[in-house]
C-alpha cells in the first residue's frame, strides 16, 4: 500500500510540475515601495515567445494618480532588431501605456525571451500599488493571429522526482526481500 502510495503522490506531483507556464509579459519594479517625488522604474521583459511571432502589443496599466507617466526607452536588443517599435499613453485613457512591437520577421526577434525596455514614472503620492498587463495580442508578418498561450516550461524537479520514485521503490523492495528470506 505504501509503494502504491508513493507512486500516486510522485505521479501527480510531476503531472502538476510539468504544466508550470511562465507568462509571456513580466514586470518589475527596482524597489517595493516609493516616496512623492521618486522616480519609479519598471522593467518589461519577454519570456517565452512564440517564435513565430512578428508582432506584440500590450497594454500597460498603472494609477494615473499616484504616478506620472515620463517615458519608454526600449532595450537595445529590441532598438536593433524591431522595425517598429512604440509605446505611449493611450490617447483615450492617461492610466494605460500601449506597448507595440513590430519586426521585419519572426527570425528578427531578440530571441525567445528577451529585456523590452523600462518605462520611468515619477511618483506624486507615495506609491507600493502594483502594474497589470492588458490586452495582449501577438501575431505573424502576415497580421495572422499566433497562439498566446505561453510555452511550457518542464520543471528540472520532474526527471528528479521520477528517479527518487524509482531509487525508493527499489529499497523498498529490496527490505521486503530482505525480510522474506
């Protein structure tokens, strides 16, 4: 009954291992929290692309009036590879940035996960609020839609796992022999 149990709990724990996602926009400040009048740097990274992708947008949402909007400089990586690259506050509303991205062609991206650039706010209240990603598109040179879902990324922890599950499964049948003779 043991053996029966540790297979089970091995076998859902790397199913559940193996389905780990990471998100396709990631964000991150350079402190927690800020004081009025600091400057407030967020970071934009891409990770796990779809490589077929030619094109991203996103938008960038943040509290109008804790923050000030002061500009978007993306990463060199980005600057030398991507035909068009732009990023303001969106003309209808002064609480989102609207990221866009275009190359040439999906062999033009910096690779599949790569810095997009930092966005420089100055706080005019204190400010520990949070960002949010909205209205993430990607497609192909041609316009097409690509799939957004995010790659999947398999755990190191999963082959792991599986040879303790083993290793266990044979000492254990190992001391039932030993105790049969």
């Amino acid at each position: 009954m043991k053996k029966l149990a540790v297979i089970i709990t091995t076998f859902v724990l790397t199913l559940a291992s193996l389905q780990s996602q990471a998100s396709l926009i990631n964000l991150s400040t350079d402190q927690a929290s800020y004081n009025s009048g600091d400057t407030v740097l967020l970071d934009i990274s891409v990770t796990n692309i779809n490589p077929a992708a030619a094109e991203l947008g996103f938008n960038v949402n943040f509290d109008s009036l804790a923050l000030t909007f002061d500009s978007f400089d993306f990463s060199m990586d980005v600057l030398s590879s991507a035909f068009f690259p732009m990023a303001d506050l969106s003309f209808f509303d002064d609480n989102i940035i609207e990221v866009f991205v275009l190359w040439f062609d999906s062999a033009d991206l910096p690779g599949t996960s790569f810095s997009l650039g930092q966005v420089s706010f100055t706080a005019v209240q204190a400010f520990s609020g949070s960002f949010e990603v909205s209205d993430t598109y990607l497609a192909d040179v041609t316009g097409a839609d690509v799939e957004l879902t995010a790659i999947d990324v398999p755990a190191p922890a999963s082959s792991l796992l599986l040879m303790l599950t083993c290793l266990l499964i044979g000492l254990m049948n190992k001391r039932v022999n030993i105790r049969k003779k």
